[in-house]
C-alpha cells in the first residue's frame, strides 16, 4: 500500500504548483528526506535555508510546499 498524499500544512510554507516550485529550486541543493514505499520526500535548500518541500508518489503528481515570503 503507498503512504498518503500530505494532509497537513506546513508550517511557513504554503502549497505552490509545480511550475512555481521548479522556478523557486532551480538552483537549490536536494536532500531525500524520507522515503518510504512507493513514496519520497525531497527538501531544497538555498543557501543552508530551506525554501521548499516535494511530496513524490509513485503514479501521482508530486505535491509541492514552497516558503512563504
């Protein structure tokens, strides 16, 4: 069974499309977080701050959590 999309907001972050995600980490460093079955997790990083999170599942599209300004 694969893990559940996010349910939960994150806090400082808001949900973004992936058009305005891919834009805010072109140039941002990648860390796996967690990934479990069917599933990963991925942080972006600019400059030892983290401005976005990705919510990936096998067969879905991915779920994207950008920094609010």
């Amino acid at each position: 069974m694969c893990k559940p999309r996010l349910n939960t907001a994150l806090i400082g972050f808001k949900k973004a499309t992936t058009i305005e995600a891919e834009a805010l980490t072109k140039d941002a460093t990648v860390t796996e977080f967690d990934a479990p079955p069917c599933s990963v997790t991925y942080g972006y990083t600019h400059n030892n701050e983290l401005i976005a999170v990705e919510f990936a599942q096998l067969g879905a599209v991915s779920e994207w959590w950008i920094k609010e300004k």
